[in-house]
C-alpha cells in the first residue's frame, strides 16, 4: 500500500521535503487565522498551501 508513495518521495527528495514544508506552514497559518483571528498571511495562501501538499501527495499515491 505505501511502496509506491514511498518510492516516489525517495525518487523525488526535494520535493517531499518542499511539500511538507509548505503543508506545515500553511497549517500554522490556518490555525493562527481561525484560533487567534488574526494572522500575518491571509487564510487563502494557507488554503492553497495545503492544497499544493494534497496535490503532490495525490500524485505520489498514483505513480507508477
């Protein structure tokens, strides 16, 4: 079940680490925005943020 997702990130190291990293900043973002109601980006980069780790995590789960 995780060979090929596991096998796509150790072929493609740089992005596995850019898209973590931008998953968890846009997390951070998200939750200062709708815990403190105030954040330094707008809620929307957070959105898209997590939408660009959910999107190379898709194709990750479909490579071959």
């Amino acid at each position: 079940m995780f060979k090929k997702p596991i096998r796509y990130w150790s072929e493609h190291i740089i992005l596995s680490n850019l898209s973590h990293a931008v998953g968890g900043f846009g997390a951070a973002i998200l939750l200062q925005y709708y815990l403190e109601g105030s954040a330094f980006l707008s809620a929307i980069v957070g959105w898209l943020a997590l939408g660009f780790t959910l999107i190379t995590h898709f194709f990750a789960w479909i490579s071959k």
